[in-house]
C-alpha cells in the first residue's frame, strides 16, 4: 500500500446457501464479502483533487479481489456475479466512496479474467456500524434474471469518522430458486455486458 492508504482491518465473510426454502441444492451457493476498512485522508476537508487516493487504492483492490476468489474455492471461473460499495465515515463525503469505482470494479474484472458488465455499486455516508445492501448482478450479462440479488455487508466498529469502509461481493450463482423467466446464463450471448 503507499502512505495515502492506511489499511485498519480486511474482513471475510463466506456463506454456503443450499436452499430458500425449496429442494436442498446438489452444491451450495456460495456467496461471500470482502471488506477493507480504510482511512480517509480527505476526512475534515475538502480536496478538489482527490484521483491520487482512487490510484493508490488500486493495489488494495486486486489484493482484496484476489483474497475473495481464494476464500469461494480458488477458481475465478466458479464466479459468476459481483458488487461493489463503500460506507464513508461521518467526516468524509460521499465522492470518496466513489474512488472504489476504478480501484474495486476493475480490480475484480482483472482478477476474474473476464467480466463484461459494469459492477453494480452502492454508497454512502454514515456513522460507526452502519450496514449497507450491495447489488449483485451475473458478471457477463446483466440482464440475467436469475443473478438480480444484493449481499448486506458491514462491520460493528465501522466506519469511524475518519474511515472508509471499501466492500467486494461474488457468488459462485444466482439465486437458489430463481424461476422467473427471462434472460439465462445459457443464454447470453452478446458478450457486450448486458445480454
């Protein structure tokens, strides 16, 4: 890491999913979390600048990218769905989250070997312990019905005022049941990150 990020904690979080209440699956979903709690060296004021923190943030994003892969099995082909967000603490603004954007989103692209669609992300600011829904959708299409999920990630001492929380999600699929129709993994085809 350079001196403009400060890495407090990194936090795993894995979960097996073999059913929704329907047939136990013949293998679990799994569905896991990465989160990085950071400093913000923003907090308390405001730069017009701020692209060297998304720059230097880059590393931590393939460390953490590559981390998550690991802790699902290994096999960055197993993974077929992402997210991305970020918690601001109380002293930051919200623009800080979105230097996640390039460091969080490309990092899983690079560390998948192929991923088409954009990363669907969410942010905001908000005090020690807050929680926050990140949206998930297939990593080549995200008109795939069956992968529109979301993944609630958080930590009990974080952010702090001056912290930032940086999150990753994959899911080795959809959702367990899904039985809604329209486009199926089989069936994408375009290769354009949407269908």
């Amino acid at each position: 890491m350079t001196d403009l990020v400060k890495v407090r904690k990194i936090s795993t979080q894995i979960e097996e999913v073999y059913h929704e209440g329907g047939p136990v699956l013949e293998a679990p979903i799994l569905r896991g979390s990465i989160i990085a709690v950071v400093d913000n060296p923003y907090a308390g004021k405001y730069v017009e600048d701020i692209t060297p923190f998304m720059e230097a943030l880059k590393p931590l994003g393939l460390k953490v990218a590559k981390q998550l892969i690991n802790a699902l099995g290994g096999d960055p082909e197993k993974i077929c769905s992402y997210g991305k967000g970020a918690i601001v603490g109380e002293d930051g603004e919200m623009e800080h989250g979105a230097c996640w954007h390039v460091a969080g989103g490309y990092a899983m692209r690079e560390a998948l070997g192929q991923a088409y669609a954009i990363v669907p992300s969410s942010k905001k600011v908000a005090g020690v312990g807050a929680r926050m829904e990140i949206p998930i959708t297939h990593k080549d299409a995200s008109y795939v019905r069956s992968h529109f999920d979301a993944m609630e990630v958080g930590l009990p001492d974080s952010p702090r005022r001056g912290e930032i929380v940086y999150a990753l999600v994959m899911t080795t699929g959809g959702r367990p049941h899904a039985r809604l129709g329209g486009l199926t993994v089989d069936d994408i085809s375009a290769n354009d990150g949407l269908r």
